[in-house]
C-alpha cells in the first residue's frame, strides 16, 4: 500500500511540474528544483514506512521512468536544463545506493536531504543572487552565494541529524561535513554530484 501511494506521490509532484512548465509557472531551474526538492525531501523519509528491499525497487522503476521519459520527452520540466546533465539518472541511482551504505533511516534521510534540500536551495538561490559573484569550475559556473548556501543548510541538515539521532557531532566535524560536500558538489560534473555528495554523507556518518 505505501508503495503504491508513494508512487502517486511522485507521479502527482512530476504531473504539477509539468503543468507548471507548461504554463511558464516554473522554467528552467527552478522547475528541475522544484522537483528536486519535493520528490527528494519525500523520498528521504521512505526508511520510516518502507522497506529497504522495495526502496530498491523503486530506484530501479524510477532509473527506468527517468530514461524513458528523457529518449520520449514526457516529462520536459525535468530535463528542460540546457548543459549536458545526468542528474536525474543520478538521482534514480543514489536512492537504491544508499541502501547499501547503511541500513539507519536517519543516516539515509540526512544523507537525501543533502540532495535535495541543500543542493536544490543552493541552485535556487544561485540563479536568483549569483549574476556578480560567479566562478568557474571545469568551464561550469558557479556562485559564491550558491555554494554558501550548500553549506549553511548542509550544516543545519547534519545538527538536525545529531540532534534527532542523539549522536553528538562535534562542531568540527559538522562543519568538514558541510564543506567537502560542498566542495564535492562543485567538482562532481554533469550532475554526478547528485549520487557522490548522498554517498559522501552518508558513509561519513556511517563511521
């Protein structure tokens, strides 16, 4: 039953983004992060009502439905991004990868939430702020703003963890978190940074 309703939820979530394209509701980036962000803060919370056996089955379903729909162009809001990008594939990848770095559900969550919450606030806030303060990584721009961002929610993402799990982090490892995921999700290009910085986190809080 809870995987039929969660994959509704993200049938509905991609369907509302695609109507928003669409209607010119959400272009761009923006609509690849709205995306990003509702179906991967979602996903996160998958441990607490599934298990890590249908976890993988969904990856696999949503690797499929994400290369079917890029070969068709059914759903253009999610690959409407310009540059060459494996993203979504990344995404569809890391959500069944995780499964085999740790079998914690708080470890799995902080380690998506990086993904979709850190990382899709950092790209939001990047297009938005970023035109003055821009930089280049591997010809990709980047923005000053963009990766402050990354960090500031990575680092409020791994306290919550510490706090919630009762794993006292040190100040100092919250911060190295925050930083080289950061700096992961900087070098990572065409959009591996969606499988290496879930990974990164992941087996770093694993330890």
């Amino acid at each position: 039953m809870y995987v039929a309703l969660s994959v509704l939820a993200v049938f509905v979530v991609l369907m509302a983004s695609e109507l928003g394209w669409r209607h010119g509701w959400l272009q761009g980036e923006l609509g690849r992060k709205f995306v990003h962000i509702t179906v991967g803060s979602f996903v996160a919370f998958w441990p607490f009502f599934m298990t890590w056996s249908e976890i993988r089955l969904l990856s696999l379903a949503f690797l499929i439905v994400v290369i079917a729909s890029d070969r068709l162009k059914i759903f253009k809001a999610i690959h409407s991004v310009q540059r060459p990008t494996f993203g979504e594939i990344c995404f569809a990848l890391v959500v069944g990868f995780l499964t085999l770095v740790t079998h914690s559900k708080g470890v799995y969550a902080a380690a998506l939430l990086q993904m979709s919450l850190a990382d899709g606030f950092a790209a939001i806030v990047g297009t938005r702020f970023g035109r003055g303060n821009t930089y280049h990584i591997f010809t990709h721009a980047k923005s000053v703003i963009g990766t402050l961002t990354f960090i500031v929610v990575s680092a409020g993402l791994l306290t919550g963890y510490a706090l919630f799990s009762m794993h006292g982090l040190a100040w100092e490892y919250i911060v190295f978190g925050a930083v080289a995921a950061a700096a992961f999700e900087n070098v990572a290009p065409l959009g591996l940074d969606n499988l290496v910085v879930p990974l990164f986190i992941g087996l770093l809080l694993s330890h």
